[in-house]
C-alpha cells in the first residue's frame, strides 16, 4: 500500500511506503501468515534504518570518548599533579560546558530530521547555521568559567596547587570550547540525512591524528601538560573542518546550498528550542556526575569514591551504546514525524526500546556474572575490589535502565517534547532522586550504595513517566503539528508555502 506521503524513488523513504498490501481474498491462514512476513519485514527494515545510525554513532561516540582517555593517559604519565589537573579541567569546567552545547545542539535532531522527512532539503542548511550562531554566542558567554576557573574550584574545595594548574589547563583548552559550537551542529546535520558513516570515518581520522600528535606534542617536543592540553584542540578542530570540508564540498547538495542570510531570521524561536534541548539533556548529565560529588563527602569516602568511580568508568563506556540509540531514535521519529507518517514513527520507537533493551540485557547479565572480577582491570586493592562487587547489582540495573531512558529521551528529541521533558528531568532527578539518595545515604546509613539506590529511583520514575506519554502518545496527531509545523518554518523563511508542499504521488 503506497503512502501518500512520499514515494519509493526517494532516498530515505518512510518505512510503512516498504510493505507490499495484502490481498483481501486470501484465506485467513495465509492471510495471517502474510501479515507475520510483512510484520518481520518491517522489523528487518526498520533495524537497518536504525543501525545505519547506530553503528556509527557508537563508533564516533567511543573514538570521542578515546581521545580523552588517552590525552588524560599522557597527562597522568607527567606526574599526579598534572593528571589531577587536566581531570578536573576536563571533567568538572569542560564537562560542565559540553554538556549544555551537546544538549543545545540536538534541537537540529528535532528540526533538521522532520525537514528532512518533509523534503525541505533546503531548510537543514539554514537550521544548522542558526544552531552555529546561538552556539557560538552561548560559548562566548560561557568564557567566564574558563577565564575564572581557579577561583570556581577553590571554592569547590579544590587544593590551592590543584586549582591554580587546573585553572591554566582551562585556560589553554578554550579552542576546544570553540569546537564543539560548530561540530554538535554538522554531527546532526549530517545524522539527520543518515550520513553517518562519513561522521565515523572523519572520527577514525581524528583518533588516528589524536594519538600521533599527543605522542609529539608531550614527548617528541617535550611540552608537557600544555602539550596535552593542546592536543584535544588541535584534534576536535580536525574533526570540525573534517565534516564541514565533506559538506562544503559537495557532500550534501540538497541540503547545503550555501551560507545564508535566513540563519540571522527567527533566532528567537531556535534559541527557545535549543535552550530546552540544552536543559533537558543538562539535568541528565550533571546527575550521576553529582554522585559522585556527594559521595566524597561521606566519613572514610576513599575505598567508597574509588569504587563508583570504577562503576562510572564502566557505566560510562557502555552508555556509548543507548546514547547511539538515543541519537538514532531522536533522527528516525524526526523523520518519519516530518513525513507525515505517525504510525511509522511509533513502529521506530518500538523497535529501537526492543533492540536497546535487548542490548542491555545482555550487558545486565554479563555484570552480574563477572560481578567480582571486572574492577581488577582497573586496581589491585582488595578493599576496592570487595566493595565494587557489593555495588554490583546497582550497575547492573542503572545498565538496563539505562538501556530504556535514553531511547525514550530519543523519541522526545524527535518529537520536539524537550521543554516537557525537562520539568519531568528536574522533578524526578533533583526534587525526587537526590533528596532520597541524601535520605538513604546518610540517615540510612547505607552510604554511597544508599545514595546510588535514591538516584536510580529517580531515574526510574523518569523513565516510567516517559515511557506512559510515549505510550498514550497520538502519533497521527504528532506528525499533523510537525507537518504543520514544518511548513510554516518554510514559508517564514522562503515566503513559499505552496511551492515547497509534500506532495502526493
């Protein structure tokens, strides 16, 4: 049955346009037999949709996260001075940052992916050079933490000598800052069209120079931690002119037409969007972060902070993989949203929280399993070792949690629910989980297990309460108001309405 919201020559076409109809005048045996086949080839092709994103979405995320590992891997080979002193430069003034940009950016995974769907190929261009000119302005007003970052951490309670090298390492990594203004941005851009493999050839190229240049930056020409520092700005910068140079060049003709005056229009309503965006996934960030802050401020909190820590580390390297999904679910919904296409949008979410909580089933159980072996990778200490296998089962349930949230996070991205979604973040992480992980913590005296246990509460309820909206959802409603929503931004911005109408084919 051919939709009439597109046609099957285009190059990403909604997934219901696929299915082949079925003949009234089967038999009810084969008739359901029929309707099994097409329901399982529908799964198969909207799995090949997903992981198309998915895959490399992983892959760019880890060699990401990499570069980090191994610039902090240098600084700590300097001495502890310099490695506690990039950690939290990165950590705590970088981190803090990166989280809000990354947030704000993902409103093009919101207008960008239902543009797409809609075929308004021209308006992507536009959307990606107004998240460019809010984020670079927030990145400006954002200085002041690296420029005042030694007072900031002194305040935190950071050692003098600690704070003042932290502060200088700050100081050094503003161009990184910078980057990330331009390559959130083209990261969605490109996304938003299923241009991800170029997206993980650019990262593998960056990863490869990110290992030559820290090797000669800190031991060819001796520059020490200002060598490392500088190493991240000069690779995340590669990573930039990398995509922007595959854009520019030829890359996407349809939706690059060239620098434009319209990204100066309707700043207002970008920036609205992009601030919730930006909340929204700031909230989530910052949560576990906060974890371990409150635990370092237990009585005898050494054995328990290099626990978590431990458990962070690991939880942190497999949340590579929800957070593909969450990007791949927040693209294929935008898609099929701005093609009109509500059921296809509620069948993407279906399948991707399926796959994703398959994923993480399997990462629950491989936990549990290797409950007492998997910190000796990262220590020795009997008493570290003992205490990561009693937190054990925490990770191993934030793990499947967290095989659901981001996905459902994904589904309110491509929705465009961010200003929504970021009252139920605050509620059920900062006025539910927090105080019940300080109650169980401390007047509990269950410690940094009683405070983990409070905090996953508040991501269970979070994830209970999206799940329930997404189920309730109207989907057909939805992709009216994006369609609808699509268009008049096309009008505003090129005074067309009727030329550039989805068509019915």
């Amino acid at each position: 049955m051919e939709s009439s919201n597109g046609n099957t020559g285009d190059e990403v076409v909604p997934l219901l346009q696929r299915n082949p109809s079925i003949k009234e005048n089967e038999s009810g045996s084969d008739n359901h037999q029929e309707k099994e086949f097409t329901l399982w080839r529908r799964v198969w092709n909207e799995s090949k949709l997903l992981w198309l994103i998915v895959g490399p979405s992983i892959f760019s995320r880890v060699s990401s996260f990499s570069m980090n590992v191994i610039t902090q891997a240098f600084a700590g080979h300097l001495g502890d001075l310099d490695l506690a002193a990039f950690s939290i430069a990165n950590n705590v003034i970088v981190g803090f940052n990166f989280g809000l940009l990354l947030g704000m950016a993902s409103a093009l995974e919101t207008l960008c992916g239902q543009a797409f769907g809609a075929k308004k190929y021209h308006m992507l261009g536009v959307y990606m050079q107004r998240s460019w000119i809010v984020l670079f302005l927030c990145s400006v007003l954002l200085l002041p933490m690296y420029v005042f970052a030694t007072p900031i951490l002194k305040w935190m309670g950071q050692p003098s000598d600690v704070a003042e090298l932290s502060g200088l390492v700050a100081l050094w990594l503003i161009p990184l800052h910078f980057s990330f203004a331009f390559q959130f941005p083209l990261q969605r851009f490109l996304q938003s069209q299923l241009k991800t493999l170029v997206i993980a050839w650019v990262s593998l190229v960056g990863l490869i120079v990110h290992i030559f240049v820290s090797w000669l930056f800190v031991y060819g020409l001796k520059l020490g931690l200002f060598g490392a520092a500088v190493t991240l700005n000069f690779s995340w910068w590669v990573l930039v002119f990398g995509l922007l140079g595959y854009t520019v060049w030829g890359g996407c003709p349809l939706t690059w037409t060239g620098f434009s005056f319209q990204a100066f229009s309707g700043l207002w309503e970008f920036l609205k969007l992009s601030a919730a965006s930006g909340v929204m996934l700031c909230l989530e960030n910052w949560y576990y972060r906060i974890l371990l802050l409150m635990t370092g401020n237990l009585k005898n909190a050494k054995i328990a902070v290099d626990a978590l820590s431990i458990c962070m580390t690991i939880n942190g390297w497999e949340m590579m993989i929800p957070l593909a999904f969450f990007a791949a679910t927040g693209v294929r919904v935008a898609n099929e949203l701005g093609a009109g296409n509500g059921k296809g949008a509620k069948f993407a979410t279906i399948v991707s929280v399926a796959t994703s909580t398959f994923i993480g089933l399997i990462f629950c159980a491989l936990i549990m399993i290797f409950h007492s072996k998997f910190s000796i990778i990262f220590t020795s200490s009997k008493d570290v070792i003992a205490a990561v296998d009693k937190l054990s089962i925490l990770l191993a349930f934030t793990i499947l949690l967290n095989s659901v949230q981001p996905v459902l996070s994904g589904v309110a991205v491509g929705s465009g629910w961010q200003a929504f979604v970021a009252f139920i973040n605050l509620g059920c992480y900062y006025i539910i989980g927090l105080p019940l992980g300080c109650l169980l913590g401390w007047l509990f005296n269950l410690g940094a297990k009683g405070i983990w246990m409070g905090m996953i509460g508040g991501t269970g309820i979070q994830t209970l309460i999206l799940a329930i909206i997404t189920i309730c959802c109207d989907w057909e409603n939805e992709a009216r108001k994006a369609t609808l929503k699509v268009k008049k931004w096309a009008k505003e911005d090129d005074g067309s309405d009727d030329e550039n109408q989805i068509t019915e084919k």
